[in-house]
C-alpha cells in the first residue's frame, strides 16, 4: 500500500537490534499502545559512548524499520553526538519516508532523547507539556517542537509528524492556534494553510461508508454481491469485494474502478482502492 524504500523494506523485513539491552544504562519508553505506536529503546552507555542499542517496538513497517535504523545509526556513537540526531537524519537514512509516516521517525528521535535523559537522570520538557490532542496524548510542547523543526505549514502536516489531530479531529482548534503562534514567534510572516478539504480519519472513513452505502452496495446486490470497508490507511481505502454489478460487466469497468471513481468524485480526489488480499 505505502510506497516505501527499499532500505525501509528491508528492515522491516530484517530489523537489527531487537530486544532489551540487560542491565541498560537508559531507558526510553515512548508512545502507547493505546495511540496504535510504542516504542522501548534500551542503551547500554561506556564513558559516554553508546556500546549498546536494542528496541522493542508496536506499531507498522515504518515504525520497525525507524527503530531499527536508529539502534544502527547510534551503536558506538558519543552520547553530545547521538543527541543531536533529528527525526529527519532517522527517515535520510532510510532514504526517506512516506508523509504520513513521519511520525514514526520523531517516534525514534523522542525515544532517543527519553533514554539519554534517563541516562542523565534528567525529565523531559514535553513530559512538562499540556496535553492538546486527547486522542494521541500529544503535548503543546512536542507539537510546537515539530512545527519549528520540520517548518511545518498545515494540520495535516501536523497529523503527518506527530499524530496529533489524525483521530477524533476534537482538537483542530488548539492545532491551529498553536500553529500561528509558533510561527509568529518564528517570525515568519507564512501563510497558514488550513485545507476546507482536510479530513480525520474518523470523518474520512464517515464519508467512504456513506457513499458506498448510497452509490455502489445497491448495484452489488442486485446480483448477490457486497461491498466491505477492511481499512482506511491515508489514501488508500482496502476494500473486500464481491459479484460483479451489471452496468460495471456491461461497460467492462471493475468494481475497484468503480468504486474508486465514486470515492475520488465525493470524498478525495486523490484515494487509492486496494481490494484485501
Ligand atoms: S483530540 Fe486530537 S484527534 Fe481527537
């Protein structure tokens, strides 16, 4: 479904490092199971040199292969180096990472900066944060980090980074202030944009059974068949299908064409339909 490297798909499919470091010198426990990602990142740390790194990790391919890559890049590295490694340095190494994954690579860099603060025996400022989406539990700290370190412009972007904003949408308003508020400290005179056509997940899925309900289930059982909604990953929408409608065998035309169009015409233009495998 995502297009991804083929350094991300090889270490997804071949991850290093997994496991728990024994006796680890710090310890990063970030994300929660709950928000669909976590990640357990152990050290084991000589004079200020990282010997040791393994992970544990729940969530999709860009977060195994994020994790993955970040225990390669920082085994032997000093500790003043390894700190300063970003988010983007984690996707550059796979060779970059779908947009709406890039919360997986700040998932690494969070993890990262969790277990050399346990190392130091220091708190973290986000831990500090006020929670601004409910639905991720993600700080005004952690987002406005990410807006001033990824210039970031829209909620989608946001979304994208950090999750927040990708469930319920409750929190769109507070996204929004802080967005303007972060680039205003910024200085930066930059246009916000605010898609109208922007979408939750919730609202996206909403839309995609509404219209496969009205436009395509009713031609489906005319001749016994169906339509089932398995997923909505971005903007690829996986459907399970069966029979063949009747003005789809007439003018040759799949049902995935079909329902694709219908979905392109009233919900995004740019969906993807992937029949289940
Ligand atoms: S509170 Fe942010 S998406 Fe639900």
């Amino acid at each position: 479904m995502w297009l991804y490297t083929d350094t991300v798909t090889e270490h997804f499919q071949n991850p290093r490092n997994v496991g728990e470091v024994e006796n680890a010198d710090g310890v990063g426990d970030v994300g929660s199971l709950a928000c669909g990602d976590a990640l357990k990142l152990t050290l084991k740390i000589e004079d200020d040199r990282i010997v040791d790194a393994k992970f544990k990790t729940f969530g999709c391919a860009s977060a195994i292969a994020s994790s993955s890559a970040l225990t390669e890049m920082i085994k032997g590295m000093e500790i003043a180096e390894a700190e300063k490694i970003t988010n983007e340095d984690i996707a550059d190494f796979l060779g970059g990472l779908p947009k709406e994954k890039m919360h997986c690579s700040v998932m690494g860099r969070e993890a990262l900066e969790a277990a050399i603060a346990d190392y130091r025996g220091e708190k973290l400022p986000s831990a500090e944060g006020e929670v601004v989406c409910e639905c991720f539990g993600v700080t005004d700290v952690e987002i406005s980090r990410a807006i001033k370190e990824s210039s970031l412009r829209s909620l989608e972007e946001i979304t994208n980074f950090t999750k927040a904003g990708g469930g319920c949408g409750k929190c769109e308003d507070k996204l929004e202030a802080l967005l303007r508020q972060t680039i205003s400290e910024g200085l930066q005179m930059v246009e916000i944009d605010k898609k109208p056509t922007r979408m939750t997940t919730l609202q996206k899925i909403k839309k995609i059974e509404d219209v496969l309900e009205r436009e395509v289930r009713p031609g489906l059982r005319l001749d016994g068949g169906d339509i089932e909604l398995i997923d909505v990953d971005g903007d690829f929408v996986i459907v399970s299908m069966r029979g063949q409608c009747t003005s789809c065998a007439k003018s040759e035309t799949t049902i995935k064409e079909l329902v694709e169009k219908k979905l392109r015409e009233q919900v995004l233009e740019t969906l993807i339909v992937e029949e289940e495998k």
